[in-house]
C-alpha cells in the first residue's frame, strides 16, 4: 500500500469519502493521522496508533509497558477534534501524543504534515538541550541514545545557548550498582514509573520543583535540599536508602539517555564496538530473553531481550549482571587426570590430553560397573547433573546412564527432594508442557502461592503477577510463615502455615474454611481460570504435593510446577529421574521402555527405577558404589552438605565435567571442562515447559556435556550418538511426548507436626534472589545490592526469648551455628526463618538442617550485631 503524504497546511485533513462506509464496531475507534484512517480499539493513544499505521513520532517518556506521563512533551502534534455542533475544531495547542487517546472523527497531523507540531517538537528539543552536557563522546548511551537520534531528526541544527550550563557532582552512586549522571537527566521520569509501577520499589523520584528539579534518592545530604523534604517522596520514604532493587537495572536500560548508567559497565565499551547475540537467561526457570554484548571475545554486558510471551521487556538484575562466572579465573579449561603416587594413594590433578582423559575415564568406570577383583564390594555407577542443564545436555545425561552404564540412578535434583515429588513430577508435570502460561496468569482472577516466594525465586514471575493484579485484579493468595515484601506489593493475602504443614493449610482451603483467608482462598480459586503455583520447597513438606493435587481437582484451579532453577524443568522432560524416561515415560512400564529402546537402537534399557540423589550419595558414601559422573552440582546445595563431600570423598572413582573449579572437581579423577551457556547453543525449558532455544555468543573450543558424553560412550564401546545439537533434537523429535498411562498421582500423608521443646522453634528457609550462589561471584557491585541476611520471628517468639529491641537471635544445631539480626514479623510462633544461602547465612552447610526441622533458638548476645549489618526495614519486609 503507498500512502501519500499531505502537504503541511493549517487546515484540517478530510478523506476522502468512502464509496461504501463498512460499520464499525462499538468498541473500536475511527480517525485520521496524516491523512491515513485508520481504525483502532477504544482507548489508543494517539501515539500507538500512529505506529499502527507506521508513523514516527519522536518521544522520551513514553514507554509501552509504562502508563502514560506527557513528562518529555516531545511527541506534540496538531489535533482537530468534533465539536459538541459536530464540526472540526483545532485545539488551541499541540497535545502530547503519548497522553491523548483516539476519538472518532478526530483528525492528527504530526511533524510529517504540520509546520506547527514541528516547529513544537524543535522547541521541546531545544530546551531539553539547554543544560544537557554535550558528553556524547564518553557517555556510555552514546551511539545508541535517542536524545542523539532526535535532536538529529527533530532538532535545531546549531544552539543558540550561549550561557553555563547547570552542573552537578557526579556520579551519584544511588546503589552499587546504578550511578547517577544528574546533569544527563531531561525528567522523563521512565525510572520512577518503572520503578513505582513494575516493581513497586519507590526509592527513587523527582525532587523539588522547576528549574532545580531532579531524580534521586531522597538523601537530603547528598541532592542538597538543606533539610527540606523532597517534593514527591511519602514520609516513609525519606530515609536515603540505596536503589537496591532486584529490577533496577531495567532503569539504566529504558533511560533515554545517559543519566542512569552500570557501574560494571560504565566506561567499558562503546556501544558501536559490540556484537550483540541472542540469549536466555540461565539463572532461573522464566526463560528470560536477554542480549549478550560482547567485544573481542569478551562479554561486556547484557540487556533484556523483548518478548511479550515470556519476560516483556523486563529482566533481573541477577539475569543482567550476573554472567562473569562463565569467565572466572578459576575456570577450567583442559581436562584433568589425578596421579597415582608410588604407594597406590591419590596424588594431584594434571592437565591431560582430552584422548588421556577420556581414556582414564572409560577404564575407571568399566571397572566400577565390572571390578576385576570379584571380592570388591563397591559396584555400579550412578550419575548426578545437576539442576542448571540445557534440554540437550540433560537429555545426554539420561541417555548416558542408560545406555552407556546400565543404570537408572540419575537424578538432577541438587537440592531437597522426595519420593512424593519425584511421583508429582511424573504424574501432573512431565510431557505436559504449555498447560499453564504467563498469558495464563495475566488473565487470572486468582493465583494461590505454595512453596514458592516469586520474586526470590522467580522475579519475571513476581514482576508478571503484579502487573496482572495492577492491571487485571488479580488476587494472590500466598501460603507460607510470613508475608514477604513480595507478597506484600503484590496486595497478597497470606494464609499462615508453619513449615511442614503446608499439606494440612491446603486440605483446609474450603468453603467455609476455618480462617476468613481459607474460605477467600476456596472461593477465589473456585472462579474460572485460577491457578495455583507450587514451588520445588513443598519436596521438604510431606503431603504437600499430594495436597495441592486434591485443591486442584477440588476447585477447578490448574496447578503448576515453578522451579527455582533454569534446567529443571527440561531435565524432568530430558528424562534425567530415577523413574522417568523423556517425554514423562515411566521406567516401570515395558511399552514405554519398548519406545525410547527403538530411538535409542538398544535391545532393552533397565526395567527398576533407579536411586534419588540423596540414596546415590547414601550408597557412595557406604561404599556400595562404585563410580560417580557429575554435572555442576554443588554439595552446599544438597540437604546435608557434609554427607554430600563424604561421599564424595568415598566413592572408588569420580568424574567431573564442570566449567569452573569447585568442591566435587577437587575430589575428582577425572576432570572434563564444559563450555558454559555464552559459548553452546541449546535450549532452556522454562517452568511453562516453553523451549527456549539460543546461540553461542562465542566461539570457543570447549564442547557442551552432549558433546563430552558422546565421547566418553565411545571410550566404553557405547554409540550414544548426541554429536550434535541436530542429533540431540533429532531424537527427541523422534520420541515426543507419552500418551500411555502415566504415574499414579501421589498420596502422601502429611508429617505430625514436631513437639517443639522450649529453646527449639521450627526452621524456615528459602533462597534470596542475590545471595551466596557460585553463579554471582564475580561481581560486586549486584552483591552490593543484595538483601542483608536476618532472621525473622514472630513478637510472641522474641519476646519470649528476651530479644531486645536491635538485638538478634542464634540459631543453632548440633552441626553448628548462625547469629543474625532478629527482624518481628507478623508470623506463627516458635517459628524462625533464615535465609538458605546468603552471607552468614548458609542454613545447610551450617546447621546442616531444612525447612521443618527443629533447631535451637536464643537471644544473641549483646553486641553480637554491628549496626551495619541490620536490614533495612524493606529488606526485612516490614
């Protein structure tokens, strides 16, 4: 279609009349922009339309995902609207497009066919120019900045500013992480819409009026208010806290010039200097699209990716600055053989030749599977992967323990685990994939939580839940021992439930319930399109799963699985679980081992489900065990970290294929380098069971786990025959899903609560989104940002220990020990909560214990903790 362009007069655009007039339907909209009609919904702003139809309008503040502001004014155009007679009248000003929604008949002209709304627009430029600094060429926008593009297309061509232009100290560090150039800012305000609106952490906003307006943290101290109270700040909000938001990073994206910028970015590159590849975040189970910036083989930085099907255009500040673990100094980068000493002990690690590794790999394993001494106890080999594979390397796993050593013992779960989830996996979550969406939720009256903190543990989740409850009024239910911040900006209502009874809570959400929130939470989920979420912690809580089964069948509600990590939903798919073959096919069934045996080109695979992680490290550890292959598990993860190295330590013969140094290669024998997620393609299934296939950013040399498979299956005699991403996709192509029967659905009974002595309390614990995960080291400036660790009772659990107001509380086991600031919240008692993994925190390494066991509980000491290490009320959640 070729539109013509109207010459720029004062008077209004008619069309041309139509030779037939099509009826229009009541919810939508028809008027003119540039002399192009054009019809759409009821309730566009102008400028959606005008990009409907493929017109430029230039802009600042607006932004699709923000609701409107008219901030920047540099989207003005001329407008003619009906009159009350009918008749066409101009507005006597031009109006900002970004604000001002569609009405029938209305006529607009922007700066194509109006002198006046350009003649506006260069005005508008003109004065945001005026104390701009003219930085372009070391401001890290520069090259990519839309203030540069427009003050080109919509600008004056010289200035006619002739005095000083306004300064300001900078940079303004309001987080570790985000500075803040003032001088840069033109008042969009994308930041504090963002962060008010998405987020829903206020801890930026304008400040004062008019000329000395400004964005900032409202730190009197440092923006120079001599003790007057910023403009837009609420009273509890005039503390001066760093911008130490899980999302801030969003703000330095959506910034339309280089007013917010990365401090582990700033001044690294130029933006002109990168490639930009395609990527998907690997940090959690959401599948975030993402940009990977790199220059000379070297990432730079990463950007949200735009998809509105799974992360919008929104990522955390973990999936955008957490990825210079791939390059830590401690990477491994040539396979590693351990010596023999003279006296047959163990010696050290040496670099070896990939035929030499690979060759000492085959030997050991045929010799755990067959032992030459027939009076050696230690037989079998079993295979852990770990919970951070791509689909291709999770499916290579399975393959390689069935095929290549004769066994079912694999298992990916590197955390908590039960039988009863292992039986929900099967049951309601392998080879069900797209069952429940994001879209899903964006529609959904009503959302229970179980197990699951979405914004520590998801934080696209988080963010796509509170858009919907803004938006859509949604309403979200969460069962666990408090209300976190989370739950609380997302209007969430809390159903109590000690841990270890959340089995009991979910069988009393009813009609008529107990508790006014029960019988909410039944009538809610009651309503069409109600979904309940359940997370990987209710493996620890027996009956859980069991119990969200029966509220689904219950109310009507679809139930999904949210797992914390990014490869666990594709492993469950791939298959790597004692009793399940790819595509949710039961071990335990003959046809659907006759299936996967025809794909695979073997006779037959091994008909009794294998052993759970927790049973392979038992075995290791006993000595039953011959051989261990592991993926990037980290013992701190697993329950009991120090059985965890025991048996590592233990076992005849173990294998490593890592990308960095850790705790399971230094007890290896044979160590084989991966390449990590920047330099392999493969795809990540996110807890939707949506694929979500990437490229390499890099070129490398080091080879993915399918790839190092396949070459030790060769070495014992075995064609596994995953050369290639095609292959791997080949077969899995072959297979799809199973529609034979499926696994029973649990029926597990819920735990007896524990008697609870006095000086003991209940664990509860969950993983922070920034915390002590080996995949943040290496950057500093997000660890800045991170919540401080605390610990967190309810006023009747203080008060009967004698904690002080400031004071803090020492949890203790047997095992060992954590003191950490005591936080009162509204929560049952003889309850404490810790978080798993953070500084000072590490619940399993320390205390050796999980959520629902009995620990000891004490007041600290005074003076036991510094000032500096108390949360903030935000951090705490209060």
């Amino acid at each position: 279609m070729t539109i013509t362009t109207p010459r720029a007069t004062g008077t209004p655009l008619v069309p041309a009349p139509a030779a037939e007039t099509a009826p229009v339907p009541a919810d939508t909209v028809t008027f003119t922009i540039d002399g192009v009609e054009t019809t759409v919904p009821k309730g566009t702003l102008v400028i959606r339309a005008a990009e409907h139809v493929g017109i430029q309008i230039p802009r600042f503040c607006d932004h699709p995902l923000l609701a409107p502001a008219g901030a920047c004014r540099q989207c003005l155009v001329e407008v003619w609207a009906p009159g009350r007679d009918g008749n066409l009248a101009k507005m006597p000003k031009p109006q900002a497009s970004c604000t001002l929604e569609a009405t029938p008949g209305m006529q607009v002209k922007t700066q194509h066919t109006s002198a006046e709304a350009d003649k506006a627009q260069h005005g508008v430029m003109e004065l945001l120019l005026i104390n701009h600094p003219l930085d372009c060429p070391v401001c890290d926008k520069g090259g990519e900045c839309p203030l540069q593009n427009q003050a080109m297309s919509n600008g004056r061509a010289t200035s006619r500013f002739v005095d000083v232009k306004r300064t300001f100290p900078k940079p303004i560090a309001i987080s570790t992480q985000i500075l803040l150039d003032r001088e840069r800012c033109i008042l969009c305000q994308r930041c504090t819409r963002f962060s008010e609106e998405v987020a829903g952490d206020v801890w930026i906003d304008l400040q004062k009026r008019g000329a000395l307006q400004q964005i900032g943290r409202f730190d009197p101290a440092v923006l120079d208010f001599a003790g007057e109270e910023p403009v837009g700040a609420a009273v509890e909000d005039t503390s001066g806290r760093p911008f130490a938001s899980y999302f801030s990073g969003n703000t330095v994206q959506i910034c339309p010039v280089g007013a917010l910028t990365s401090a582990a970015y700033r001044f690294r590159s130029r933006p002109f200097d990168l490639v930009s590849t395609p990527g998907v975040a690997e940090h959690d189970s959401q599948g975030s699209a993402i940009r990977v910036d790199h220059r000379r083989g070297v990432v730079l930085r990463r950007l949200a990716g735009e998809d509105p099907a799974v992360n919008q255009e929104w990522i955390t500040d973990k999936d955008r600055f957490g990825f210079h673990w791939q390059t830590a100094p401690d990477r491994i980068t040539t396979p590693l053989v351990r010596t023999r000493r003279a006296d047959g002990t163990r010696g050290e690690l040496e670099p070896a030749s990939w035929v030499e590794a690979l060759e000492h790999a085959a030997h050991g394993l045929r010799e755990a599977l067959a032992p030459s001494d027939p009076r050696e106890t230690a037989r079998g080999a079993a295979v852990l992967p770990g919970g951070r594979l791509t689909l291709e390397d999770a499916y290579a796993y399975g393959k390689f323990a069935r095929v290549a050593l004769g066994t079912n013992d694999v298992d990916h779960r590197a955390r908590p685990h039960s039988a009863e989830e292992e039986q929900f996996l099967g049951h309601h979550v392998a080879g069900r994939t797209l069952e429940v969406t994001f879209a899903d939720l964006d529609a959904a009256p009503a959302v229970l939580l179980a197990g699951l903190e979405p914004e520590e543990e998801g934080g696209v989740l988080f963010l796509r839940l509170r858009s919907a409850v803004q938006h859509t009024r949604l309403r979200v239910y969460a069962v666990a021992p408090f209300a976190s911040r989370g739950v609380q900006r997302l209007d969430g209502t809390l159903v109590a439930a000690a841990p270890g009874t959340e089995a009991e809570v979910l069988d009393a959400v009813v009609p008529g319930g107990d508790t006014a929130q029960l019988a909410a939470a039944a009538e809610a989920l009651a309503l069409d399109g109600a979904v309940i979420l359940v997370g990987e912690r209710l493996a620890a809580s027996p009956g859980a799963y069991s119990a969200a089964l029966r509220l689904a069948a219950r109310t009507g509600a679809r139930l999904a699985w949210v797992p914390r990590r990014a490869g666990e939903r594709g492993s469950v798919e791939a298959g790597t679980l004692p009793s399940l073959l790819p595509g949710g096919r039961p071990v335990a069934d003959s046809s659907a081992r006759v299936d996967v045996a025809a794909v695979w080109g073997v006779e037959h695979l091994p008909a009794e489900p294998g052993r759970s992680a927790t049973e392979i490290l038992a075995a290791a550890r006993a000595g039953t065990l011959g051989a261990l292959v592991v993926g990037g598990l980290d013992p701190a993860d697993l329950p009991d970290p120090a059985i965890a190295r025991e048996a590592l330590d233990r076992v005849p013969f173990l294998v490593s294929l890592e990308v960095r140094r850790s705790e399971v290669t230094d007890r290896a024998d044979v160590v084989l380098p991966v390449a990590p997620p920047v330099e392999k393609g493969g795809t990540f299934v996110t807890w939707e069971g949506r694929p979500r296939p990437f490229p390499p950013a890099l070129v490398s040399h080091q080879l993915s786990d399918h790839r190092v498979l396949d070459r030790l299956a060769d070495e014992l005699g075995v064609e596994l025959g995953l050369t290639s991403l095609a292959a791997v996709h080949g077969e899995l192509d072959q297979l799809g899903g199973w529609d034979g029967v499926r696994v029973e659905a649990p029926a597990a009974d819920a735990a007896e609560p524990p008697a609870v002595a006095p000086g003991q309390a209940v664990l509860a614990t969950w993983h922070l989104l920034l915390d002590g995960g080996r995949l943040q080291e290496g950057e500093p400036f997000m660890a800045g940002t991170a919540k401080r660790p605390a610990a967190r009772v309810s006023a009747g659990t203080a008060a009967a220990l004698g904690v002080a107001p400031g004071g803090g509380v020492v949890v203790s086991t047997d095992a060992g020990s954590i003191t950490l600031p005591a936080v009162v919240v509204d929560m049952p008692d003889l309850v404490v909560w810790l978080p798993t993994n953070s500084p000072g925190s590490a619940v399993r390494d320390a205390l050796h214990a999980d959520a629902g066991d009995l620990v000891r509980i004490a007041a600290a000491p005074a003076g036991a903790i510094a000032l500096t290490d108390r949360p903030t009320d935000e951090e705490a959640g209060a």
